[in-house]
C-alpha cells in the first residue's frame, strides 16, 4: 500500500510543479491549482475566409443541424462546423455545439 502511495506521490509531482499558485490560506503558503490550455478558435466570427481553403459540411441534418438555408453554409473548420455566408464567405457563426453525438 506504501508503495502504491509513493509511486502516485512521483506521478503527480510532475504537475503539481508546474501548477501556478492561484490564492493563499491560512497556515500555508499558497494552494496551486493547474491552469487550463485554452487554445484559441481556428477562425474568428467576422472573418472573411479563402475560397477553397475549407471543405463545406455535407449532410446537415445528419449531424442534427437545421438545413441550409438563407445563402449561407456550414463549412468543417479543423474540428469545429461554422455557418459561413456563401458569397461573402464571412463566418457568421461557430455551431458545433449544436450538432449531435454523431459530429
């Protein structure tokens, strides 16, 4: 059990190194706490993107979107579906959230 213990002690320290100290208590110096990676969007709402850079999302409805409609698309935005107007080719907005498991 000694062992067991020891060996996760080694594991974490790894990252309980590299954890910022984030607030400080009473009777210890600081607490850290690991920061999270935020890695930003592959493209920003208002962009105007190259034609023929990104592939446009086929088959709406079976990823449990709404179908197109309106002149505008859905385009596969490295692991992200955006609606993208079609002749402007502007991002009008970021909807993987609103796809199904199947996305």
């Amino acid at each position: 059990m000694r062992l067991l213990t020891a060996l996760l002690v080694l594991c974490l320290m790894p990252a309980a190194a590299s954890a910022q100290c984030r607030m400080s208590m009473s009777g210890s110096n600081c607490v850290a706490v690991p920061q999270a990676r935020m890695t930003p969007p592959p493209v920003e709402i208002g962009q105007i993107l190259e034609r023929g850079e990104y592939s446009i999302l086929m088959n709406s409805r079976y990823y449990g979107l709404p179908a197109v409609s309106d002149g505008w698309v859905y385009m596969q935005i490295e692991k992200d579906i955006y609606r993208v107007d079609w002749v402007t080719h502007e991002v009008l907005e970021r909807v993987t959230d609103q796809a199904n498991r199947r996305w």
